[in-house]
C-alpha cells in the first residue's frame, strides 16, 4: 500500500525468526501514536542488502525518508546501517533496550542477573542523560570484574541505549520507544 499519508515520527525495526525464516520486520509509529506495519522481507540473515532493499521499498512507496525519525533496532549492525543510508543524519538511532540487557546478561551468573537489572533500570529510567550515561559506564566498570565479555557487551553501542533519555521523552513515550518490543504487539 502507498505511505505517502504517513507522517512517522519513530521507526522500528527486528529480524524476527518465523518458522526458521529470518524475516525483517519494519512498524512505523505516526504523530498520532498508531502503530503501522509497512512491511517485511524474508532473508537469510539481517544482512545490509536486505535491510537496505526493505527500507528502499519504504522509500517508494512514499515514506518521507527527508523527514527526522527515531529509528529503533535490535542493535543490529546491517540494519543500523541500511538506516544510515536512507535517512542519513536524519535518524537517531534508539538501541533496544529489552535485546541489551539479554545480551549482557547472556555473559553473566544468574545471581548477578538482579544487580545487572537493577543498575540498568536505574540508568534507563532516569530522567538526566549525563548521570545515565555515567550509570552505565560505571556498570560496565562493575562487570568488567564479574566477566569481560559483560562488559564489552554493554559498552558496545552504550550511548544508544540512551537516545530516549538524551531527547527528554517522558517515561510514558520513553517506555514504547526504547524498545523492538511494539514489533511482537503489532503482529
């Protein structure tokens, strides 16, 4: 269908496994705060190519890619890029929160999951960016004893994690934009 109507304000964007598929999935929320599904395309991994090709299609079917978005992946580095190459400085990259913290927690004792939680959830909450960014720096610090790997894993694409609080969004808009998780609901 034609996207000329829409005027999005945040994109979101996940490689979600269906039926062993890797499908790209894009859902974009307008100014209204209505979820959309633009589309989807089957590929065998998040490659560039197909994150790319989907968001071009995007683009001709006459989504305003010259207008700001909020763009928010998995953490994904093809689709970070194919987002990078049609929106250019115009996107604002918002990296999952819910994806971050399993991947850190991937690397960590089940004991050390609460304290993982409670540490991120204070610098994903908070309402000034400095202090979180700092929270999280110094959760890295505190990982780095537990398990290097933790650490390397937060601190990779730390600042991201962050773009909600770094805008000034409520708790409210902050708690839908942080995350692919709208992707599952709208499905």
């Amino acid at each position: 269908r034609p996207l000329h109507a829409l005027r999005l304000v945040a994109l979101f964007l996940d490689g979600l496994d269906f039926a062993g598929e890797m499908l790209i999935v894009g859902v974009g929320l307008d100014e209204q705060g209505h979820k959309h599904l633009l589309g989807l395309r089957q590929g065998g991994s998040e490659n560039a190519e197909v994150c790319t090709s989907l968001l071009a299609e995007f683009r001709e079917r006459g989504l305003d890619t010259k207008r700001p978005i909020l763009a928010v992946l998995d953490g994904s580095k093809a689709l970070a890029a194919a987002v990078q190459q049609v929106w250019g400085e115009l996107a604002l990259i918002q990296r999952c929160q819910v994806h971050k913290k399993r991947n850190v927690k991937a690397h960590l004792a089940a004991e050390d999951h609460a304290e993982l939680d409670r540490r991120l959830n204070l610098a994903y909450h908070g309402d000034d960016y400095a202090a979180a960014l700092q929270q999280l720096h110094d959760t890295a610090t505190w990982l780095n004893r537990l398990n290097p790997d933790a650490a390397s894993s937060l601190r990779e694409g730390l600042a991201q994690t962050l773009t909600v609080v770094k805008l000034g969004l409520s708790e409210t808009l902050r708690k839908t934009l942080a995350t692919t998780n709208p992707i599952e609901s709208a499905l």
